[in-house]
C-alpha cells in the first residue's frame, strides 16, 4: 500500500491504482477467509443481518458441513488455512452449484 502511494505521487497513476486494488483484495478476501475459518463469526446470530446470496449459502453449507465432521472443524480452527481445503471439498460435494468467490460480491 505504501509504495502504490509512492507511485501515485509521482504520477504513475496507473500503477498506483493496479497496485492499491490488489492490496485491498488480498486485505478483505484474507479477512472473508479468516473469519470463515472460526467458528464464532459462522454462527447463525452473527448471519442474521447477510441477506440471502451466495455468501450466505456459503456459510450455511460451511457450517453444515463442519457440524457433520467436527475432525474437520477442530483443523480448521487450529489452521485458518485449511479453509480454502474445506472450500475446494464444498465445490466437489456440490458440483452442480459453483461457490466463487467472485459471485459473491
């Protein structure tokens, strides 16, 4: 972020731009994905206020599929990475719906 400033103050426009839209991606989905990956923000109190789309459906097949299999929800909570592990067996349990993340916002 800092050296996309550092090219917007010297008039590279452009790349400043390229480089401050990848780095709020990766800052917001990073944080989407964390908090998938605890327990305490997949908890239906907590969705109440998504309104119904793909994220939503998302966090509801998510926490399904963790309550079935709570080997599963032990890992993720103790590697945050294992989430996108989760989210690739999801799309294979669920071919006949595609779960991008690009549908989502």
């Amino acid at each position: 972020m800092r050296r996309s400033l550092i090219n917007a103050l010297c008039n590279y426009y452009n790349i400043g731009f390229v480089l401050l839209r990848c780095s709020l991606d990766m800052l917001i989905y990073g944080l989407l994905y964390q908090c998938l990956s605890q327990s305490r923000f997949r908890e239906p109190e907590e969705n109440e206020e998504i309104k119904d789309n793909e994220l939503k459906r998302l966090i509801v097949s998510l926490t399904k599929f963790l309550s079935e299999n709570p080997q599963e929800s032990a890992h993720v909570e103790k590697s945050s990475a294992y989430i996108f592990d989760l989210l690739d067996k999801l799309k294979l349990n669920k071919s006949s719906q595609t779960l991008t993340l690009s549908s989502l916002f």
